[in-house]
C-alpha cells in the first residue's frame, strides 16, 4: 500500500516519524534531516534500536535507495518503509531530468507500494508531488 501525506514539512514530517514509532520495526529513507533521535524525546532506546534510518541527500540517491529498499525492508523485517518529504534534494538544476527522476521516483514508490505499506511525505503546494497518485493521498496534515 502506497500513502502519501501532503502538508506544510514539518507537520508531515512529525506525522511520519511518529508513525515510523507506531509500526516498528519501520525503515525511514531521510530525505528530510529529520530523523534526528535526540529531536524525538517520546521514543525510548527500544524503540530507537528499531528504526532504521538511511540519510538522503540526493534525488538521485533516493531512487538508487528506493531500488534496494524491499530488500533492505526485507533484511530488517520491517513492516512500513517511511520517505520523509523529499522536495529540497540536492538536483542537478535541470527541469526536464529533475522531472524524469522525479517520475520514476513516483513509479518506484508505487511499486514498492505493492509488496510493502510505503508512507511518502510531500510538502503542499510542490510540482514534485503532482506526479503522485491520486489514490494514494491518504491525508493532509
């Protein structure tokens, strides 16, 4: 199952991380810089130990990360992968490729989606999240 949740970052964000908390163990792929464990006072070094978080801070190390995630989820035993939002990746400043890349992404989330719960943060209002499906925009924050 593929969900997106769309708001302002921060809100998404600490929705997400939560409900990473919520479905351990859980794979969180950081997009977002947000995963920082002293910034999340509610979870206990159980729960921390039970989050794995791989730090992203390309598009392109998204879709690589993304190609490898089932198997990594897989190794984990991890019942839900999280994507923090991922709209201020480092890109290369080329509309056309930052849209392929970014299309592909989608595909891949929607794919992944069919073998594993997938939770996507996209921040309101950003051209990167109009390529995601309609049926997978779960909530607004």
């Amino acid at each position: 199952m593929l969900a997106a949740f769309r708001g302002k970052t921060r809100e998404v964000n600490a929705r997400l991380l939560r409900l990473a908390f919520e479905r351990l163990p859980s794979l969180v792929l950081d997009c977002a810089a947000c995963a920082d464990p002293m910034a999340l006072p509610f979870a206990s070094q159980e729960e921390l130990e039970a989050v794995f978080v791989v730090e992203i801070d390309l598009l392109y190390s998204l879709r690589d990360a993304l190609l490898q995630a089932d198997a990594l989820a897989s190794a984990l035993d991890a019942r839900v992968v999280i994507v923090t939002t991922f709209h201020h990746l480092f890109h290369y400043q080329d509309e056309a490729e930052n849209a392929a890349v970014v299309g592909h992404i989608w595909e891949l989330f929607s794919a992944l989606g069919e073998r594993r719960d997938v939770l996507v943060g996209v921040k309101e209002g950003h051209p990167w999240g109009t390529s995601c499906p309609a049926s997978a925009l779960l909530s607004t924050c």
